[in-house]
C-alpha cells in the first residue's frame, strides 16, 4: 500500500479505534454493574455458600451422604444422562433432615433448652423431630387435621409431641405461635430460614462431587427452601449450570411468580403431590427469582409415572413430590423446549418416601400403606427393600 492511499484510509482507522474504545468503555461499565447487582443482590440471600459449607460441617456426623444412582434404560427414555441423587434415603426418608439438622445444631445450649417448634403437613415434621430427639430437646410439632395420618405418627415415632391445627395456612401459623409463646421454644419454619436453606445447599456439595460433570439440576419447588438452597450452593461453584424447578401443575403458584415477578398464592391447589402445596417466602423467593433459570410443570399423571418408573427401573420407591423431577426432564415441555437441548447431564434429586395418595394399582402395581426395612447401609453399598401389606 502506497503511503498516500495509507494516509487517506487513516481517519477512518482513528474513527474505528474510538469506536472500539467506547464499546470497551461501555462494556466494562456494563460488566461492572452487573458485578455490582449480584453482589447486592447476594447480600440479599439468607444464605450463601460459606454458610452452606458451615452446615456441612456441623451436620456431617448426623446425616447420610446419600448415594447417586444412574439408569441406562431411563437415559435411553429421557435421551439424556440422569443421575439421581437419592434423598430418599435420608435419615427420615427425606432431605429436609439436613436442614432441620442444620438449624437444631445452630442453637446455643440456652435456646436450645427451651426446645423447638414448628408447623408442617410434610417431611419437615418428622426431621425436626428426628434431629430434636438427636440434640436431646423438646419437639412441639403443629400438624394439621387434613394431613395423611402417616405424617403424624411418623413425629410421634422420632419422639415429638403433634399438636393438631385446623387445615389452614392461618391456623397452623396462629397455633405455632401460641405454643411459641407457651414454651418459649425456637421457632423453625420449615422453609422460610437460613439455617434450613443452608442445611438443604449441602445436597448440591455433594451431588457436584458425586458427578461433577452435571450442567443441569432439576429440583422440587414448594416453600422454595430446596431449590434455594440448592441454586446457591450449584452456581456459586458452578455459575454456568442451569437450576431447574419441578412443580405439579395443580400447585403452579412458583411458576406463576416466576412469570410475574412477585409471589403469587393460590386460593386451592389440586395435585397428588401433597408436600408441593407450600408457597415462597420472602427468604426464599429472591433466590428464585435471581438463579432459578426455569420452571417446569407437569400434571399429576407425569408425576405418577415417573413414580412408576422410579419404582420399576430404579427400584426405589418415592412419593410424588420426589418423583417430580423425573417427570419434568420426561415432559413434553421440556423435551420440546429449543432452550433445554444442551442440557445433556441432569442432576435429579429424588426424595420421599411416603407414599399417601390413593392411585390406581393398574398403574404402580402395589398398594399403600407400606413398612420400609433397610437391609444393607454401608459407605459403598445401598439397598432397601419394601413390604407391601395388601
């Protein structure tokens, strides 16, 4: 290139450099506002992942580390990798031990004395129980009438004391508080505290140890303590994995928040999926407003072969609220969505044990109710078995 023809094109090359110093300039400002936003936004969360690593720590003595199972039919029906992280053999069948743990052991000697209480339909009651009767304190459990009889007969066999409430969110949180104040016990909400998010992330420490090469996992939403707790833990180590939340279409109030961008209750909710009635919190809604990247609804019939599934592939028997997450990577919505396609390694947490509903035997093949017997328990090697009484 000639010099003449070289100093002609030089204004344009300068016009070009400035133009790229503005758009550096203007992508580092947007980058350091972004940077900005979640940290306030992270100083908004009831947890984070030092205070998941803590519970870790305070609750590793106490729980199981639950072991991941993986199918080669189910991969071949999903067209994707699963793996399942089975908190169905959980102390008490059921993650909500870790948190219930976690917020037992956070007590100081003087608080803890006094005892704990708490109201709740599900899983919740009986950890809370089970982790009390682990620290040596007193369990006021406050269940409502309309909840499966199984739910309280479960507290009473961990040592808690139940005391019945009509079936509204109104009446359990109006009994709860008079026994509060009766006892002076602590009071632990089965979703909506830090101590129980913090309890319930340490699932996803493990899980990504387990099987570090999941790019997805697919949670439960109810209260939101779960996937909360789960989402905080799984971005922090892995910012680029995709948090997904399973809800039962009949109880669709997190999708619908999600939609709309604030918390949305329902008046009803219809689903067989009995531990996913709960709505988010305040705690608990940020988290899954900021880091839960979708959420998936199926309908109950999803929800009740995938339990079918569970139980003839996996042989593992969940309720339906922990067979949920099985259901939404085999749901149409899911399968169907351009958005999903690169989610090739899924993480599934199955939980639950208790199974309430009243479905046909044509579909699972057993009736309820069922007694568990644990056969084998060792660090490598998991069995259960179940008795079906006709």
């Amino acid at each position: 290139m000639d010099n003449k023809f070289a100093f002609r094109l030089y204004p344009l090359y300068v016009w070009l450099e400035k133009g790229k110093r503005r758009i550096r300039s203007k992508n580092l400002s947007q980058s350091y506002t972004l940077g900005l936003k979640m940290e306030v936004n992270k100083e908004k969360y009831a947890a984070d992942l030092s205070s998941i690593e803590a519970a870790r720590a305070r609750i590793s003595s106490f729980i199981h580390k639950t072991p991941v199972m993986t199918s080669e039919s189910l991969d071949a029906i999903s067209g994707r990798k699963l793996f399942f992280k089975c908190e169905c053999f959980q102390k008490g069948g059921a993650f909500k031990f870790r948190g219930a743990c976690n917020a037992i052991f956070s007590l100081d000697d003087q608080q803890a004395a006094k005892g704990v209480v708490t109201h709740s339909s599900g899983n919740h009651a009986a950890a809370l129980a089970l982790a009390a009767k682990l620290r040596g304190i007193p369990a006021h459990i406050v269940i409502p009438k309309n909840a499966p009889q199984c739910k309280g007969q479960n507290v009473v066999r961990y040592g808690g004391q139940v005391i019945w409430s009509e079936a509204t969110m109104q009446s359990r949180e109006e009994t709860a508080t008079k026994v509060l104040q009766e006892t002076g016990a602590a009071l632990i909400h089965p979703f909506n505290d830090g101590r129980i998010i913090s309890g319930q992330g340490t699932i996803s420490l493990e899980l990504l140890e387990q099987s570090p090469q999941i790019d997805t996992i697919i949670v439960p939403i109810s209260g939101g303590g779960l996937i909360s707790g789960v989402a905080l833990a799984a971005k922090s180590i892995n910012p680029a994995i995709r948090i997904l939340a399973a809800e039962p279409r009949g109880a669709n109030d997190a999708a619908q928040s999600k939609a709309v961008g604030r918390i949305v209750t329902l008046t009803e909710t219809n689903t067989v999926a009995d531990g996913l009635r709960a709505f988010l919190g305040e705690l608990t809604w940020p988290v899954v407003r900021d880091l839960v990247d979708d959420i998936i609804t199926v309908d109950d019939t999803e929800i009740i072969d995938a339990m079918r599934l569970c139980y003839e592939i996996l042989k593992v028997a969940v309720e339906p609220s922990g067979a949920i997450g099985l259901a939404a990577v085999l749901s149409d919505s899911f399968r169907n969505n351009p958005a999903w396609k690169d989610c090739n390694q899924i993480g599934i947490i199955l939980s639950g044990v208790t199974l309430v509903a009243i479905i046909s035997p044509r579909i699972l093949n057993f009736t309820y109710p069922f007694e568990e017997f644990p056969l084998v328990k060792s660090d490598s090697d998991w069995n259960l078995t179940y008795l079906w009484r006709q």
